[in-house]
C-alpha cells in the first residue's frame, strides 16, 4: 500500500491573479514557439482553466493525488503488445 505524503493543509488561492488569467503571454510568444506547441496539440482553453484552477488554489500538489483505493485491472484487461512488424507498431504508435 501506497502512503500518501504529509502536503499539509491546502494551499490558499493565489492573490490578485484574476486578472492574469488570460492568453495574452500565449498570444506574445513567437510564432515558431505558437506553431511548436499547435504541433503537439496544445489546448489553450484547458491550459487557460488550469491558470485559473491554479489561481483559486484548487489545483496544487495535494489536489493532483489519486483519492481511493488503487487497484490492478482485471485479467481480462490486459493486451500483448502487437509484434515488431512495422505496420502494427506504426498503428499502436498512432493509436497510443
């Protein structure tokens, strides 16, 4: 069994952030960084709501632990790996 670490009590919202909670340091990079993170499928809205989860102090280190019970999945869950032919494991890279 896992122990969960001692983070304390939550963390209080960030001050004055509301207003900061924007796109315009997005909108400010350079459009070889912009194009970079459009590339590798950047969200801007959910980054924008992580800002203003961060900014509320929902969103900390204690808030990112898994609550519960952490259990194997079920025999019948689990799949071989595809062979190393190149088709199969182009497709399992595609497919993640």
């Amino acid at each position: 069994m896992f122990s969960r670490p001692n983070l304390g009590k939550r963390p209080a919202p960030y001050r004055n952030l509301g207003e900061h909670v924007n796109n315009e340091n997005l909108l400010a990079l350079p459009e070889e960084a912009r194009n970079q993170l459009e590339n590798f499928g950047f969200d801007e809205e959910k980054f924008l709501r992580w800002q203003r989860r961060v900014a509320k102090g929902s969103l900390s280190n204690q808030s990112n632990y898994v609550s519960g019970t952490i259990e194997p999945p079920e025999g019948d869950a689990w799949q071989d790996c595809p062979s190393k032919s190149k088709e199969e494991m182009e497709e399992a890279n595609r497919v993640g």
